[in-house]
C-alpha cells in the first residue's frame, strides 16, 4: 500500500508541476478558501490510482468529499495543500496522502514536488524524506524555530495572542502557509514545533504520523491525544512539548477569565 500511496503522490505532484504559473481557473470554495483546475486534476488522478487497486476502500478528499464503501480503509487526500502558496505563485505546495484503518493512521506520504521532497512514514516503522531515515531534532524551548500558523479566521485575535506568549521564550518564528511544510519540517528536525490552527483531516493526516514517527509529538492544545477531525494542533521534537501545553493552558484560562 506504502508504494501505491508514494506512486499517486509522484503522480500528482507531476500534474502540479507542470501547471505551477498556468492557473486557469480559480473558484471560491468559502470566504477564504480558493479552488483551481489543478486541486481537481490533482485528485482525480491519486483517486483514480486507488480505486483502480483497491476499489472496495474508503476515500476522503479536500474537493469531493467522502467516498464511502463501508471498508475499513479509508484513504484521506489532501491533492494540493498550500493552495493560495500556489495560485499566487509561491513554490511552497505539496500533496499529501494518508490511509486509515479502523480509526489509526497506518501510513502517509507528502510529496513537495517543487524542491523534489518526498517524505513517506509507516505505523511502526519509521519516517524517511528522500529514502534517509529521519529524526527530529533536540533542540530546546530556548533555541527552537517555531512555526506558528493561527489562520485568517473570527478567532485570529485569541490565537496571536497565544503566539504573544512564546515569542519572548523561543528563537524564532516562521510562516509557510502549507500543514504538509510544517509537519515535514518539524519531522526532519529542520523546526522544533509547530501550532496550527484551523486545519482540516486531509491536511494532516499523513504529516502528523510523520512526526511521531520521526521520534516526535503531537497532541491537541491541551495536550490531549490527537485524532485527525481536531482542527488545532501542537506537533513538536517533544523536548518542550509539554512547557508549551501548559503555557496555552494558561493563556486560555486566564483569556476566559478577562472576557
């Protein structure tokens, strides 16, 4: 399954190449969410690779949505993450695929076709980029690069505010505007942590397994045990992981407390 997984995800990163600064077509899926004819070429191509090996599985895309068969496998597709990167012509976008059985994420692969990066983890297994096996780093809270993404949505003004309290107590921070980026960053040790607000299954799914499998965590913001349906995420090397859950703790209790 690892290798049809790594063959869709080639494939598909191929159809983004050749189309990067040819965009067509661009339609709005929500308020600011955009859609182009690439994201659907992109996933018609990795559903169409699956279905023709494993027609009876479950499928869940970012554009089509579920594809429900009942199985216990359940393939979740993310065919362009870093869509706006993308359309506005910024080299940062990468596909990611993961599959599901019963529940667990068994396997995930990101491909970040652009600077020819393929990242690919198994349950148990271990996390390679590149065919190397990767590791996160060791860094600590006071030399870690952060990567903190709180999204353009209502609740933007509690969540920099969060990003207020750990400015002071890290290195520095960075922005990329793809999960698939952050979470292979984060995973071959390249970033020490990772919050991320707003996220939908497809967009982390395969990255999450990545991390833990490259020796890393990830959790809720509470600190809670992760499960692909949380939009909002702490992913790290785990040295400081636990610093950083009680330090939103506390911002989140003393937030409610000043409304």
């Amino acid at each position: 399954m690892i290798e049809l997984a790594i063959s869709a995800a080639k494939e598909a990163g191929k159809i983004l190449l050749e189309n990067f600064g040819k965009i067509e077509q661009v339609d709005r899926k929500g308020e600011r969410e955009l859609v182009s004819n690439v994201d659907l070429a992109s996933e018609k191509k990795i559903i169409d690779m699956i279905k023709s090996k494993y027609p009876d599985h479950d499928i869940l895309c970012e554009e089509s949505g579920l594809q429900e068969r009942a199985s216990d496998y359940r393939w979740i597709i993310d065919p362009m993450d870093g869509t706006h990167n993308y359309i506005y012509g910024i080299n940062m976008f990468g596909v990611s695929i993961a599959l599901e059985y019963k529940g667990e994420i068994i396997l995930g692969v990101i491909n970040l076709p652009y600077s020819n990066e393929l990242y690919w983890a198994e349950k148990g297994k271990g996390a390679y980029f590149n065919d190397e096996r990767i590791y996160v780093s060791k860094r600590g809270m006071k030399n870690a690069l952060a990567i903190y993404d709180s999204g353009l949505y209502k609740e933007t003004t509690h969540r920099t505010g969060f990003l207020a309290n750990i400015v002071g107590k890290i290195f520095n921070i960075r922005v990329f505007g793809a999960s698939t980026r952050h979470l292979t960053y984060v995973a071959r040790g390249s970033a020490d942590l990772q919050i991320e607000y707003g996220d939908k299954p497809w967009d982390f799914a395969a990255g999450g397994l990545l991390v833990e499998e490259a020796g890393g965590k990830i959790t809720q913001l509470d600190g809670s045990k992760w499960n692909i349906y949380v939009e909002s995420y702490i992913s790290s090397n785990g040295v400081f992981h636990d610093e950083i859950v009680d330090l939103y703790k506390n911002y989140a209790e003393q937030s409610l407390k000043d409304q």
